[in-house]
C-alpha cells in the first residue's frame, strides 16, 4: 500500500470525530465498522466506537499489504491511537499540558484504562503485539 492510500484511511477515520468524541449516528450508519461494535445494537460507547474505527483499519490494512509491510502500517495506526488516546487521557485528567511537557502515560497504560473494557468483535491490540516496545512508547 501506497503512503497516500494508507493516509487517505486516517483522513477518512477522523472525519468521525467531533473534538475527541466520535460521532456515533455515523458510525452506526457504516455497516462494515459497525459490525465491529460489541453488539448488533452498534457501538454505544466513545471508546467503543474508537476501538470498531481502528479494527476497522488494521483489517483495511491487513486486506490491501503485504506481509512484510504489516509493522510499518501498524505503526501508523498506533500513532494515529495515541492521538486519539491522548486527547482522552487530557481531557479525562483536565490535564493542559503545557508545551514541552513530558507526560509518562503509555500507550498501553492508556489502552488498559480508555479502550479494553470496550473491545468490539475483533480484539485488534494483540494483533499488533509483533511491534515489540512500542506500546511502552509514551502518548506524547
């Protein structure tokens, strides 16, 4: 895959974002990344509907690559996760974090804390446990 397509999903999942919350009469209207919700009800939950957007994604992303691109494209979609896990782990903490800030939240900190609890049908996270470290990385 191409680095314009694999951009173009990105662009694509944040136009389900209102701020940090995503939409969710849109998500529920897109059946592929609705059936990865908890339920056929569709996803009810923030965090439900972040977790159905990224397994849609790396399923999107598993279909289109090749094998040995996998670690590269599953890097961008944690990128893209703790971005969207940052803005959680801010604005749940009313946190302004001040320019130059190191804060020490971890990717996984964040995912334990934010998305666990509301995994859809397709557990995504261990998926992407051939990334060695980089779940360790901090948010921001």
């Amino acid at each position: 895959m191409d680095p314009p397509k694999m951009c173009e999903f990105f662009i694509n999942a944040d136009k389900y974002f209102d701020g940090n919350k995503v939409d969710t009469t849109k998500i529920n209207e897109h059946k592929t990344i609705k059936s990865y919700c908890r339920d056929d009800g569709g996803c009810k939950t923030n965090e439900e509907r972040i977790n159905a957007l990224a397994a849609h994604i790396i399923m999107e992303f598993k279909r289109l690559i090749k094998t040995n691109e996998y670690s590269h494209y599953d890097e961008c979609l944690l990128m893209w996760l703790s971005d969207k896990l940052f803005n959680m782990h801010k604005e749940g903490k009313g946190k302004h974090i001040k320019k130059g800030y190191m804060d020490t939240f971890t990717l996984k900190q964040a995912y334990e804390e934010y998305l666990e609890k509301h995994i859809g049908r397709l557990d995504y996270w261990v998926l992407l446990d051939m990334i060695k470290g980089l779940k360790e990385a901090y948010l921001k």
